[in-house]
C-alpha cells in the first residue's frame, strides 16, 4: 500500500466549506480592491510601470527578509520565522489543491515528504508566534502596541497552528497508518489520545480549523495582516527606477463634514506614500528610533503615520475605514512641529516608509491653513521673505564678514567663475558658526584653490521653508539662486551646511551646477596633497553624523577619513554612529522655534552626554546647527573645560601648517 490519505475523511456538507471558502476569498479581495481604489483616488497615478529590476529586489526583499533584520536581528528572525511558516503551509495547502483536483501526485515518497514539510512549517510557524506572543506580552517590548487587534491576530494564528497539529493527531490515532511518525508532531500527539475519543472530535475539530483558517484568510484586508500585501507592493514601488517613479500627485479632498481636528489630512499624496501608509503594520521601530520620542516629548512618528492612514481612508472610502480593529489614536496637530526631519525613521522601517514626510505633509497643511504655526516660526519665515535669512533683519552682515576674512566676490559678467563658496544663513550669521567659513575659507587659501562668495546677494536656499511646509516661499527662493547661479555664471558649489547642500542636491530638480558639501572638497584636497595635516595633535575625538549629512545623504565615511588622516588624533565612536545616529535636535525647522519644543530631556544634551561617555576630549561635526546646538548643551550641562567641540574644518586647520603655501613655491 503505498503512502497517501484521504483528503475529506469522515467530513460530509463539503458544499459548506466551498462556501465558506468562497466567502472568505471573496471578503479578502473586496478588501485588497476596496484598498486599491483609495489608492487610486488619493492619487493621480496612471499604469504602474514594470520593472524587472523592481521586481528582482522585491523578491529578495520579501523571500530574505532584508528589510525586517535592520537594527533588531530578534525581531528579524520572528518575522522572519512567521513568515516562512505561513508561506511553507499556503504553499502544502495549494500543493494538496491541485493533488485533488488536477492530478493525485502526492502519493508514496512525495506523500512522505509533503507531510514532513508541513510538519517543519507547522513548526516554524509556531515558534514565531509564540515568540512573537512573548515580545509583546512576557518581554513587553517597549516600542509594541498591546492593543485588541494585536492580540486577537496573534492569539487566532497561533490556535490555527495548534488546531492543525491536534487535527492530524487525531487521524492519525484513527487510521494508525505505518508511515505515520513522517508527521512527526502529529505522531506524538496521536500517542496521547484514545482512537474512539479521536474518531468522535475529528469532524467537529475539523471543521473549526477549517473555520479558523479560512477567516483568518478573510481577514486580511480588514486588520495589520494587510502587510502581507501592502508590504510587497511597498518594497516595488520603492525600488523602481527614479525615472519611472515619477508619478504625479493631486490634492486629497477632505469632505467637509469631517471636523475631526486629530486627523492629518493630506494637501497632497504620491502613490508610494498611500501604499506605505496601509503597509505600515505599527511596529515601532520609527518611535525606537525617533528622537524626540527619545527626549520625551508629545510627538510618535507612529501615531502620525496611523492618523494620516485614517484620514485618508476617510475621505476615499464610502464606507470609510475597513480596519475595524485599528482606530487611530487621536493626536493634536501642533506635535508635527516636534520633528526633527532626520530620516531616522525612514533608516529602520521595514516598508521603506519615512514618517517624517507624512509630518512634513501636516506642515504644508497647517501652513496653508495659518493656524497651528508657532509664533516664533512665523517671524522666521518673514525675515526669510523680506531679508534672506531667518536669524536678523538685514543682509549687510554677509558683506561684513566676507570683508573680514577678506575672501574674494563673485560677481555678474566676470570670464572666469571660480568655484562658488555658499556660505549659507546661519554659517553667515551666528557668531559660533561664522569660524566655520573663516577655517574653511582659511584651507581653501592654504591649497591655493580658487573661490568666490556671492556676500549680501547670497539667498537663502530655501531649505527652511521647505521643511517647514511653505511650499510657495520655497519655491521663490530657490528661483532666486537658481537665476543668480545663471546670471553669475556658477557651475560649481560647496557648502558650509549639509543642509544647503541636500536641498540643492536633491530638491533643486533642474539645476546647472554641480554641488558638494565642504567634506567632500576637503577630502579632495587632502588626497590631491594640496592640505597637508603636519602639526600632531595629540587628542581623542569623537564624530557626530549630522542627519542632512549622514542619514539623507550617505556621507558617512569621508568625514571619519578626514579625522583619521590627521597625525595625533585617535577617533573614538559612540554608541549611536553613522546611518544610527542620533540628531542634535537642531533640524527640521526647530532651531528657529520657541520654547513650546520641550521634552523630558533635550536632544541636544543626550547627544553630548553619549560623545563625553566615550572618553573623548573633543566632539567634531560638520554642520553649523549642530555646532551650535552640542556647544550649548555642553555649557547647559556644565561640561566646559571637559568637552570641546569644534568643526571639522576647524580640526582640519589646527593641524595644516600654515608655512604649506610657501613650502609649495
């Protein structure tokens, strides 16, 4: 007799479960359509283009797990085993489908091998929902909700798993077949059980697996299982080409009768940003990683991501929101100033989803609407409006510095335009970040490397505005340097601030000029031999990424290359370094923002604390607002004389010797 089974012994009314089977299937595709038409009509998207590229990083993506293992290797390979169980018995369960009504195949050797791999997938299965069940409840992992919803999707798996392990238990203390230990969790549960008990609960727990199974199908759509779908569609659509990407946006419409002020309603949306909103299964990683979720403040990327799934549902759904199980937690709208905009987020979520652009998007609205904006922040975006910049209210302090470092105007109509030098806003006007430009003005020389200022003609860069969600005073200033740029001539930038550089790399879309961050063009000196650190300094340092620089850019290395080529100077980390660093608190708008921006603890001083555990002697940046931002939380926590902070430009000339010039004629 070779090895098989029957697949409906003992179970009469099949036409019941085909029944079932088809309302649960159908339930699950009226969700997945009801999902795709919100976002349809939350976006102007046309045809998604086909990328096989696309396609082959969202098969590693989804079949390697790559994006669940960042930052939590545990919580890494729960999913991971949760998710190879579940797909090994989707997988028994078509593979049985089509023995039964295509072609019986699954007899003998592969009815052996098909009831051991369910068995190892029964198994997996199981040990990443218990796991699972114990993170959240045992550990209680600090970043997991415990909500309804979790517990109830959770607990209904895993009674899916155990009831298909008893399930095959009690047939098999029926049938006894020889080949029964292949089912090895079976067998022993076969052991336990007396055959006339098995043969009497067999159709009834039979029926409530099939019950359990199916609605946990059906439910999809309806609860955080939605991941399972909006996760792949996620992952494709951030990796398709920027080109093919493009996709347009169109505002979302709120109806009016919807006054629920918790809700973020969105000016506008892309198709990737609906997508991540439903993919999204509230994990946590971004409220781990958040830094004013560190320091204690009002503010969850989580919570604002959730708000903003609900509103869109709200407004494109006639039924409205079909997560029934996950009400969004109400939020008040003026804790979108609390965010940082360093992409933190975006650094460990699964999804690929940044939840700081959906604050960005409140911003834009609360703008637009001109109410819930901080005082402090409308006087900064008039001065950038009236006098360009957000510190004073003139321009003649740029002239004035650039005469006492004595550097050398660009002007309109001139032949040769040398490199352009953006000193940016607050590198101009903050005394502490004035020694910025004079050390790297001082290097530029030093290397004998052409430059020029643009001095009071220099415009903002716009990169306030645009953080803060004034769209159109962005777009004015970026006209202003980009006519400027033209007129002059400039086809060659370098920046004091990693923020004038992202936003002329990455958001001046059409532009004519190359830009770099002052970094990059130190490194570049450095290796040409035209700086040469000589003078050892003989001290311990520790680097702080500035987001704009590390986080948004991927510039992690060439500062920490720079340190290191410098004689004398031992580079230590802290804790949180490179694509894991923690913001100075500085970004994101909130440096020109009142003291309504207060946690439990300041950013700031977090970050000084962690770099004076290191046991460096000094804390290096490479940017101006995180100069300013650790120097005062060094005097605030009264670590002066114990921990210095210089710039990276500052470092730099303290070991360049200032006889280099004349050593090279």
């Amino acid at each position: 007799m070779l090895p098989g089974r029957e697949l409906y012994w003992k179970i009469e009314n099949l036409w019941l479960f085909y029944s079932l089977a088809a309302l649960a299937v159908g339930l699950l595709l009226a969700g997945v359509c009801a999902t795709v038409v919100v976002w349809r009509k939350s976006t102007s998207v046309g045809k998604i283009p086909y990328s096989s590229s696309a396609l082959k990083q969202t098969m590693a993506d989804v079949l390697l797990g790559r994006t669940i293992f960042k930052g939590n290797i545990a919580a890494g390979l729960m999913h991971f085993t949760i998710f190879w169980g579940f797909i090994l018995l989707t997988i028994g369960t078509a593979l049985l489908a089509v023995h039964e009504y295509v072609h019986p195949y699954l007899v003998g050797k592969a009815h052996l091998i098909f009831e051991a791999a369910m068995e190892i997938g029964g198994l997996i299965l199981l040990i990443g929902v218990a796991w699972a069940l114990f993170r959240r409840y045992g550990q209680r992992v600090p970043r997991l909700e415990r909500r309804l919803e979790d517990g109830i999707v959770t607990i209904w798996l895993l009674i899916v798993v155990l009831s298909g392990f008893l399930l095959e238990g009690l047939r098999l203390a029926v049938q006894k077949p020889p080949w029964g230990h292949w089912s090895f969790v079976g067998f022993q549960v076969a052991g336990l059980i007396p055959a006339g008990t098995a043969e009497a609960a067999y159709p009834y727990l039979w029926w409530g697996h099939a019950f359990l199974s199916l609605g946990f199908l059906a439910l999809i759509p309806f609860t955080k299982l939605f991941h399972l779908i909006g996760s792949p569609a996620a992952f494709y659509l951030h990796h398709l080409p920027k080109q093919a990407a493009q996709i347009t946006e169109r505002p979302l419409e709120v109806p009016q009768e919807e006054e629920e002020a918790p809700l973020i309603d969105e000016p506008s949306l892309k198709i990737d940003e609906a997508v991540f909103y439903d993919a999204c299964m509230r994990c946590g990683r971004c409220v781990e990683v958040c830094p004013s979720a560190g320091a204690r403040e009002p503010f969850a990327p989580r919570e604002f991501v959730q708000n903003s799934r609900l509103a869109l549902w709200r407004a494109q759904s006639s039924v409205g929101d079909i997560r029934f199980l996950n009400q969004a937690k109400e939020i008040e709208s003026q804790t979108a100033w609390f965010c940082t905009t360093c992409a933190a987020c975006l650094e460990v979520c699964p999804v690929y989803g940044g939840a700081f652009r959906t604050v960005s998007k409140k911003r834009a609205a609360l703008v637009e609407e001109g109410k819930g904006v901080p005082d402090l922040m409308n006087q900064t975006l008039e001065r950038l409006f009236n006098y360009e910049n957000p510190w004073v209210s003139s321009k003649r302090e740029r002239t004035t510095l650039a005469k006492t470092l004595e550097l050398p105007l660009l002007k309109r109509g001139a032949k040769d335009v040398p490199l352009c030098y953006f000193v940016g806003c607050t590198t101009s006007y903050d005394a502490r970040a004035q020694e910025i430009a004079r050390s790297f003005s001082t290097l530029l020389k030093r290397a004998d490397r052409a430059f020029g200022v643009l001095a009071d003609k220099e415009p903002c860069c716009g990169d306030i505005p645009r953080v803060v969600g004034e769209v159109g005073l962005f777009q004015e200033k970026m006209a202003n340097c980009l006519d400027l740029f033209e007129q002059i001539g400039i086809t060659e930038v370098v920046t004091s601030s990693p923020h004038c550089f992202h936003n002329f790399k990455n958001e001046y879309l059409e532009k004519g000029f190359e830009v770099r961050h002052y970094s990059l063009m130190l490194k570049e000196l450095l290796n040409a031999g035209q700086l040469k650190p000589q003078n050892p300094l003989n001290c311990t340092v520790t680097y702080h990424d500035p987001c704009y620089l590390g986080r948004h850019n991927r510039i992690f290395e060439e500062p920490r290359e720079i340190i290191r080529a410098i004689p004398g100077v031992t580079l230590i980390e802290m804790t949180h370094h490179g694509a894991d660093s923690l913001c100075c608190g500085g970004g994101g708008g909130r440096m020109w923002q009142g003291p309504e921006l207060r946690g439990e603890e300041r950013m700031s001083e977090i970050r000084v604390k962690e770099a004076q555990a290191t046991g460096a002697e000094v804390l290096i940046t490479a940017c101006p607002l995180c100069l300013i931002m650790m120097e005062d939380a060094v005097k605030t926590l009264g670590l002066e004389g114990k921990l210095r902070v210089m710039d990276l430009n500052e470092l730099v000339l303290k070991s360049v010797a200032e006889e280099k010039r004349e050593e090279g004629k």
